[in-house]
C-alpha cells in the first residue's frame, strides 16, 4: 500500500471519527432531556432494563467486524458516561450548591456569623437534666464570649431504656437559661410534629444523625423561619449529606449549617471515625458554613482538642462539643463530655 493509499484511510477514518463524535454528542443532548423528564417523575436514572433492551438492538444489527461482546463493552462505557452526565446536571440544578450561588451564606445567630471566615463555637450539655446543670454551663459558655448553647431535650438513643431527654420541659429550661445568659438555644427535633411547638423556645433547629435522612422532618425544618444545623447521618456519603440539606433549602429555608460528626467504620478506638476531609469537600461543593462535632465523632474527652484543632485547621466554621458541671453523673455520653475547667482550657487554647 503506497503512502498516498495510506494517508486516504486515514483522512476517511478522521471523518468517520468525527461522525462519532457527532452522534455522541447528539445522544447526550438526548440523554440529557431523558434525564429532566426522570427528575421530574421521580425515576431512577439507572434502568438496567432499558439499557438490556438498547443492547440487545446493537447486537441484533452488528454484522461484524466487531464481536457482539466487543460492542457490548464499548456502548456500555458510553451508557455510563451518560448516566454520569444525567447526575452532574442533577447535580448543578442543587440549591446548595455553589454552580447556584458561588458566594458563601452567611447566619446571623444572636450576633454570630456562621460562614463569614471566623471561627464560631456552640456548647452545652449532652441533654437537659434541671435548670441548675444546665445554668452552670450557661454561666461558663457566656464567661468565654461564646453566643450559643447547645442541649438535648429530645435526645434518640440506640437503646429505648436509655435517657429520652425532658422533652418540651427541657425546652423550656434551656429558654429560660438561654434569656438569663443571652445566649440563643441549639436543640435536636425528632419529630416533624414538634417543630411547630419548638420554635417559641429555640433559636436554631438541630436534626440529628439518626434523622438525617427522616425527609418528614427536613421539610417541616424546610418550611419554618430559623436556622437548621444539619448533622451527617452515621453512614451517609456526602452526597447524601448535601442531598438532605437540599430536602431544606428546597421548602425555602436556606440558612443551614452542616455539621460533621463522624462516619461509623470498623474503628472502635473511638466512638465514630472523624471524616475530617468532608470539611474542605463540603466547602467546596455547598456554599453553606460547615461545622464539626468532636463530642459525638470522637466520643473521648482526651481527643476533643487535637480533633477541634485540625477542624480549624482544615476550614471548619466552627465546632460544637458538650460541657456538663459533672460529668460522671451525666444522665448520657458521660465519657465525651468536658467538666467546666476542662472546657475552660479548651477554649483558652483554642483561642491561641
């Protein structure tokens, strides 16, 4: 074959290349209004059926060269670069995310701005126990200069013969503490039917771990006028994790804040495994202030500071951790709750 001969293949094979690349991207326009009308519906972007079916009509039409498995394996990996180009579209139609707002929210909580660049603290008790307990905490948070505190009156626990929390009393005490001290109220809701109830008495809604992914409970949040601190569930991915800040902001209520806790693995040297890289992806992917809980991920008051530190340090917004006057008698998570000079020296280094 002469060069001539050679360099007219190779001229015929670039068109036909470029065909390709025609028909590939005139299938993903398609792929692309397949996947708006799926959203809209409520489908599964992945159908195995369908795509059984397509393939199935390949082979039936391949009259060779290539073997019915070879193309098979090539329009597979167009498939899934296809299913993969539906979910990044899913993606960037996101609320949270920063392709829809790239400037940072900022959340005026009684005169603490969550995401504005400085470093925000939230304390208090693992759970209301009485006015007193938790008035003690109060006084230390307020001698730091700190604004919010933090208290279970709802508290879910693994077992259903453990502590429960007060309930609406607990509310009330730690909105009295709170009005004493000028301070604003941090507390866990579990039950959509609650929120209504709970919003006299505290100034930022917290939806646990455990109710991370309750879709009720994130749209009544959604639907009310204060501020949700958000906490990544046990064994949530951080897709699911913005996803269900999404549930919120999608009822209109866009002041959030993300809290990560820790991930449940097979590490039992502390309570959960501190994922503290989802601090700079949460950041980059969401335009929400971050927070990070080293109470609940670490569930060792001996690792509470260096894990505060390299939250910092990594770009959290702030940290929350748990301070009860004496926590030996704490009615729950005795062992992961500062004493009061212990938190005392862990906001004076902090604070360095």
């Amino acid at each position: 074959m002469s060069n001539e001969q050679l360099d007219q293949l190779r001229s015929k094979l670039d068109q036909v290349n470029l065909e390709i690349l025609e028909l590939i991207n005139k299938r993903a326009e398609l792929v692309q209004e397949i996947g708006q009308i799926k959203e809209k519906q409520g489908a599964y972007r992945f159908d195995p059926v369908r795509e059984r079916a397509m393939l199935d009509l390949i082979t039936e039409h391949n009259n060779g060269p290539f073997e019915n498995s070879t193309l098979e394996a090539l329009f597979k990996e167009i498939f899934k670069a296809s299913l993969e180009l539906q979910e990044d579209d899913h993606r960037k139609a996101l609320l949270v995310s920063r392709k829809k707002k790239p400037e940072d929210t900022v959340i005026d909580i009684n005169g603490e701005k969550f995401g504005d660049g400085n470093q925000h603290f939230i304390m208090g008790p693992c759970a209301v126990e009485s006015y007193e307990q938790v008035a003690q905490v109060a006084e230390a948070v307020k001698n730091q200069g700190l604004k919010l505190l933090r208290g279970g009156a709802f508290k879910p626990r693994t077992s259903p013969y453990d502590f429960q929390g007060l309930g609406l009393e607990g509310l009330q005490i730690l909105k009295r503490v709170a009005d004493e001290y000028g301070l604003a109220v941090v507390s866990e809701i579990v039950n959509p039917s609650d929120i209504e109830k709970a919003v006299e008495y505290i100034d930022v809604i917290q939806i646990g771990a455990r109710n991370m992914q309750n879709f009720e409970l994130l749209k009544a949040a959604g639907e009310v006028n204060k501020p949700v601190l958000l906490k990544r569930g046990l064994s949530a991915t951080i897709s699911e994790f913005i996803n269900a800040a999404e549930y919120i902001i999608s009822k209109g209520n866009g002041n959030i804040i993300l809290c990560e806790r820790g991930i449940r693995t097979y590490e039992r040297a502390t309570r959960n495994t501190l994922d503290i890289t989802a601090v700079p992806i949460l950041k980059q992917e969401t335009h929400l202030p971050v927070m990070v809980d080293v109470t609940h991920s670490t569930g060792r008051r001996d690792l509470l500071l260096p894990a505060a530190k390299a939250a910092l340090a990594i770009g959290a917004d702030g940290v929350m951790a748990e301070v009860h006057p004496d926590p030996a008698v704490a009615l729950s998570d005795s062992a992961q709750q500062m004493d009061i000079e212990t938190f005392n020296r862990f906001m004076a280094e902090l604070k360095k």
